[in-house]
C-alpha cells in the first residue's frame, strides 16, 4: 500500500527521515568497525567478530522495523495496558538472582542463551506508548485535577524504584525527561508542572548524589584532570581524542586513543573515536544529522496534532524526546560537558538492544507519518 504524491511518484514512508537514519546507521557501521577492531582481535582472535555482531544487529533491526511499518498506530493505543504490565515484568524479571545477568556491576541483562535483552531499553519504548495513551484517555481529568497528573508520576516513581535497583541511572534521567516532556506538551496547567517538574529535579539530585559512586563521579565532572589516572580516566582520555581530532581528523582508522587508552570505545565513547578520526567536522555534521532527525520527528508530531490525531501525536513528540535526551546525554558525556553516564549513542554505537529500539522507534515515526499523510488525501477528497 503506498501513498500517490502529486507529483505521481509513489513514495510509501518518509524519504526525508529515512535517508537520515541510513545515514546515520551507516556512519555508525564504519566507525564501529574503525574502533572495535583491536580489542575485537585481543578478546575473539578476530578483528571483525564485533563488526559481524553489529552487523547482525542491523539486519535484526531492520527486519523488526519492516514488521512494525506494517502495524497501525492504533494498535499501540489500545495495547497500552499490556505494554505497562510488559515494562514492569521486564524490570522485576531483570532483578531475579540466575535471571539477570551483571555486567560491570550493574543487574540489567536477561540472559536468553546466546544473546540478551537489556530490560530498560524496551521499557523506554514502552513507557512513552502508556504514557501517550494515558494523557489522551484522561484529558480532561488532566488539565482540571491534580489527580491527573498524579497518576503518571507514581508510575514513572514506580519504574525509577525498580531502575534504580539494577542500577540504571542513565534510564532513570532518560525516561524521566520524556514523560515530564510528554504531560507538559500535553496540555497541563503551568501551576500543576511547575511543583512536579520542582520535586522531579529535587528528586533525581538527590539520587546522583545518593550513593558513592555518583557522588565521586560528579567530583570527578568537575575536575576530571585531578583524577586523571583514576576516577577520571575514561573522560580525560575522551577529551585527548577531540583534542587529538583537531577540525578534520587524523583519518578513518587512525585513532590512537582506541588502542587500549579509552574504555567503552566502540560502544558509550564512539562518539569521541569519531571526533578523533574525522575531526570536529566529521562530529558536527553528525549532531547536524541528528538534529534533522529530531525536527523531522517534533514536525511528524505536529501534522499529526493538526489532523487530530492527539495519540499519535504525542507519541512522536516522545520518540523525539526519548532520542534527543540520550543523545545529548551521550555526546554531552563525550565532551565532559556531562558526568559519565553509560548510555549508547542512537544509531552509532555498538549494541543490539540499542539498535533494536531505536529501529522500532523510527520504523513507528514512518508509520504515524504515513497515516497523517492518508488522512490528508482522505479528508483532501472528502473537499
């Protein structure tokens, strides 16, 4: 089934925001082969096993993307309840001793023989489908009652609870900022956001700041050259990697901070690999990319709240928030502008669980453009 433009060329989904994400899935093919190739040769004998695992990812990726064009939006709207009860499963299950799978300290993989699901990536995705499909069910309750706004909040403390047991901090800030993102571009009254988004911020300083760790990572934020051959390392050595990059790179392949210098290279700190090789110009054009992506995805939101579609609108504005807060997470981790925080780049890094979603998340923006574009001419040959 495809959509006749005017012009009589029959385009099916969004071109624009396509070539976007091919783009920018092929740049992170490349660079995850660039910077996994020596400690893929140390760790598996061979230079290319992390490439082909990646690799992999993107046919899995992309073959559940082609599924999810297919279902319509409204099927997410009224499976909302069995998407809920879903995310709470996946973040209890992940906490069972012989279930979940530690790695690097921290509880957030269910192991499934020869691969794992990472739980919190797929809550993220989850929680903006009930959440969209809340603030539309219970409008009016929303903007006339603080009851409205409660609601959503003792779920969201709920899924914070449980990410915190794993721990997942990176998740918490993540899905946090989408669902404050979501109720305020829902419609609610100003003297009802402002105390939630008050003690939301209250909230998750306290828990930065709660335990050791994070306490000493915010010191080390603040002055990573103090701790530079300790809790400091990994930043300082991301920050000698732009430093190293200068405006146009040392060349594809020619990092030096990916021999064993810089941790987490192929996966959290791809990005400063990428500065590294291409230069401060090869970084810009990438957050250019993703700042199309992230337009193209709030002006998908827009035509459909302009058709009427309140759900599917929201639910763009949410895919938006929930890839533009990881991704301003990650590279602002990856210039020192934030404290560390283990989350992947969108499209870029190494990671399947990752790679899955996003491809979902994109492959349902395609599909909500798709149906704005339908209604559109439907309501075009009604005049």
């Amino acid at each position: 089934m495809a959509i006749r433009r005017r012009d009589g060329i029959r385009c099916p989904v969004d071109l624009f925001l396509l070539i976007i994400v091919v783009i920018l899935t092929t740049i992170g093919v490349v660079m995850v082969a660039s910077a996994s190739s020596d400690i893929s040769n140390r760790m598996y004998g061979s230079p290319f096993y992390l490439l082909a695992k990646h690799m992999v990812f993107v046919a899995v990726g992309l073959g559940i993307a082609c599924s999810t064009l297919l279902v319509p939006i409204r099927f997410w709207q009224e499976m909302d309840w069995l998407l809920l009860t879903v995310t709470f499963a996946l973040l209890l299950v992940v906490l069972i001793p012989g279930i979940g799978r530690e790695v690097n300290g921290s509880i957030r993989w269910i192991s499934l023989g020869s691969f794992s699901i990472q739980s919190s990536e797929f809550v993220k995705l989850f929680i903006i489908i009930y959440v969209s499909a809340y603030l539309v069910r219970t409008k009016e309750q929303l903007l006339n009652q603080w009851l409205g706004v409660a609601k959503p909040i003792v779920l969201l403390a709920a899924v914070v609870v449980l990410l915190l047991m794993e721990p997942d901090f990176g998740a918490v800030v993540v899905i946090t900022v989408s669902v404050l993102g979501l109720i305020f571009l829902a419609g609610v009254p100003l003297h009802q956001f402002l105390p939630v988004i008050t003690l939301s911020s209250l909230t998750v300083s306290c828990i930065a700041i709660w335990q050791p760790y994070r306490l000493q990572r915010l010191i080390t934020f603040a002055d990573p050259w103090e701790h530079q051959y300790t809790s400091g390392y990994q930043l300082t050595q991301a920050l000698i990697a732009f430093g190293r990059g200068e405006w146009f790179g040392l060349g594809l392949g020619n990092s030096i901070q990916k021999l064993f210098f810089l941790p987490e290279a192929h996966t959290d700190f791809l990005f400063s690999i990428l500065a590294e090789e291409l230069g401060a110009v090869g970084a810009i054009v990438v957050i250019a990319l993703f700042v199309c992506l992230i337009c193209r995805a709030l002006w998908i939101g827009k035509r459909a709240h302009e058709n009427g579609e309140e759900f599917t609108g929201l639910l763009a504005y949410g895919i938006a928030l929930l890839l533009s807060s990881q991704i301003i997470i990650n590279i602002g981790v990856n210039l020192g502008l934030l404290p560390t925080k283990g989350l992947t780049l969108p499209f870029i890094s190494y990671g399947g669980n990752s790679l899955v979603v996003c491809s979902i998340l994109i492959a349902i923006l395609l599909r909500i453009d798709y149906e704005n574009r339908n209604e559109a001419l439907h309501k075009g040959s009604i005049h």
